[in-house]
C-alpha cells in the first residue's frame, strides 16, 4: 500500500528537474551517434536510440549495442505517458512505477551502455522485498523507505552482473543464492572505475561521480534454493535457482501478486541463458550449462499456476506467464540441434576492438535465446 505522503513528495518534481531533452541534450545525442569513438568502446558499436524523454538526473551518452525495436518501442510509451510514473527528489536517479497496489519498478540507467535495469520493490504487511540494487546511483535505501514508509526490508539480487547488484553496499545485508556468495565477495571499491575514460569523464551515461555509493563490506546471505523471505501475514516471496545466465542466478516468486521475477534469463531484447558446452569459469560454472538451466527452466514452468506475470529485469514486463513455456521450447531446440541457430550476432566485450559471435535462435512469439557453442 502507498504510504501517506509518499506520492505528494513527487508531486511538482518535473517542474524542478531540467529536462533530458532539450535543445542542447538532444545536440549531444545526434553528434554522439554520429561519432564513432575508440578505445576503450571500441568502433562498431550502436551509439544511440531515438531519445526517450526524461527528468531523470543521468542522461544517455551513447548505447554499447542496440537495443530491438519492439522494446525501445515499449519503454517509449512507458516512460513518456504512464501516469504512475514518479521521481521521488530523495533520488533523482530512479524512475518510481506503481505495478500493483504493493510493487513497485524502480526504474533507471544502465551507466556502461547496456539496456536499462528494472528493480522490484515488494512491500509485504510487515515488511519489504527489493530485487536488484542496480548500480547503486543515488539514494536507493532513502527512497525504498520513503516509500514502504519505513518498514524493514530485505535486500535480494538476482545475479551479480554490474548492473543488478553493484548497489549492494547501500545496504547492510543482501540475501542470494548460496552460488552467488562467492562472486558477490569479489566486489571492491574499484568496480565502477570502468565507467570512465582515462580523463575520468563519463563514457556511457553522464551523472555526477559522487552520487555512486562508497564501497563497505556487507554481510552476505547465501540462501538454499525454496528459501521464502516472509514479508508479514503470511507475504511470502521464493527464491527459485535457475542458473544460466549466471551460476548463481535466481528468479523470485511473489504467490499473492502470482508474480515471478526473472533476472535476465528471458527478456524481451535478447535472453542469454547458457552455454551448449561451455562451462562458466566461476565457482559452479557448470550451472550455465544450457542442459543445467534447462532443468532449471522446467522446474519454472511445471510451476505455472503458481503465477500469471513474468517480471524480467530489462525492458518489458508483465509478460503473461506462457513466455516461460515458449522459452523451454527454444532451449530444448537448441540442445537438440545447437547448429539450428537462427542467426549470428557480433557481440563486444567492454574493451574489445573486433567482436566475437553469439549464436541467436528465436524464442516462438516473444525474442531469441542466445547462446554459447564451441563447435571444436
């Protein structure tokens, strides 16, 4: 439930905020996608979408890929016209939407050029669940209590990829997957140096320097797979393995709002969920077999009365729950024939300056999985 006041505090805040897109802002973006940069980007790169407009305090310099279509398309209309849409001043960072009368999307920038981050804030009779930290921009704990009204609250990520949980050390306690612990130890106060060039200017998303977190150590849960963090009343929100797209990667299942919180293991831009037979290189690796996720994957599905909606991090969401069924129908394609693939795609690492291949192959009326394969 909305807390008293909450929605007042965003109230106005257009009207102070300078817009994303003015005539100087929209100049930048057209001389940005007009120059290739070098090193450490690389040349070949997309370096903008149509702008999208905003009040958000960062503004996109250029784009490390581009994103499909479909979903630009769906985050246009969805930035410019829901009407949930809120920037509460405590974090002129986040945009704030109301999904259900108890979730909300936590709304912001990708800062290293990829598609922009969903997070998910359940709030329980009792207690509160966030899903993701994101970067860390900003006040991310003020403005989850501003807007449970100060209830307790878990922490818990998906995976430990930058853009879900270098927000971490906001925060006290940050709950995951007993395989996730160790990468999430691996987190150092040097981890959002790439995000600038060698003169210390940004070089995806300009915001200030000194609104990322300062690192702190902080206690980290590794918990069983069937772990329920109990947000009061008997609100209980699952945490589901699925491995894949990360050796430790979870979905969580919110049963009340039938509800199911997806990571990056489908996304409506491009699902990147393992390997043929490629190992990850990590502690567990083997959990991003495409044969592991896939056991993972029909565990999901088996259990689809258990929720109606799919919440991935990136792009669209409250996708009906039959996406998950189509997506287990393309992995076991790709297992049977990995040289089926649809396409191939150029996919650059952060300081790459030639790309490497994905294969690509399409997931029946949604988007692709993309996948590892080492043919030798």
């Amino acid at each position: 439930m909305r807390t008293a006041g909450a929605g007042a505090a965003a109230v106005g805040l257009a009207s102070r905020l300078p817009a994303a897109t003015d005539a100087a802002t929209e100049k930048k973006a057209v001389k940005a996608a007009e120059t290739f940069p070098v090193h450490p980007v690389g040349p070949g790169r997309r370096k903008t979408m149509w702008p999208i407009r905003s009040e958000l305090k960062s503004v996109r310099i250029k784009h490390d890929a581009p994103i499909d279509p479909v979903s630009w398309a769906y985050m246009k209309e969805l930035r410019e016209n829901n009407k949930t849409r809120m920037i509460y001043p405590v974090n002129p960072y986040v945009e704030v939407y109301q999904f259900r009368e108890n979730l909300y999307g936590l709304f912001t920038h990708n800062l290293d050029g990829g598609g922009d981050v969903w997070m998910f804030l359940t709030v329980g009779p009792e207690k509160a669940l966030l899903v993701d930290t994101a970067y860390g921009l900003g006040d991310i704990k003020g403005l989850c209590d501003q807007i449970t009204g100060g209830k307790p609250l878990y922490v818990a990520v998906t995976h430990e990829h930058f853009d879900h949980a270098y927000g971490a050390c906001r925060f006290d306690k940050v709950y995951c997957h007993e395989n996730l612990k160790p990468y999430l130890e691996l987190q150092n106060a040097h981890q959002w140096d790439y995000l600038f060039d060698d003169y210390g200017d940004n070089i995806w998303v300009q915001f200030d320097r000194e609104d990322l977190p300062k690192f702190k150590k902080f206690e980290i849960d590794g918990v069983p797979d069937g772990y329920k963090f109990d947000l009061g009343g008997g609100y209980e929100v699952e945490l589901i393995f699925q491995g894949g797209h990360s050796a430790g990667h979870a979905a969580y299942l919110d049963k009340k709002n039938r509800i199911v919180f997806t990571g990056d293991n489908i996304i409506c831009d491009t699902s990147g969920c393992g390997s043929v037979n490629i190992a990850g290189r990590g502690p567990h690796g083997e959990e991003q077999l495409l044969s592991n996720y896939r056991k993972n994957l029909k565990r999901l599905v088996d259990r689809m009365g258990e929720y109606d909606y799919v919440y991935p991090a990136h792009f669209m969401v409250d996708v009906e729950n039959y996406v998950m069924a189509k997506e287990l129908e393309c992995v076991d394609a790709v297992l049977a024939n990995p040289d089926g693939w649809d396409y191939w795609d150029a996919s650059w690492g952060k300081a790459a300056t030639a790309p490497s291949g994905r294969y690509m192959k399409h997931i029946h009326g949604f988007s692709v999985v993309y996948y590892g394969y080492n043919k030798g």
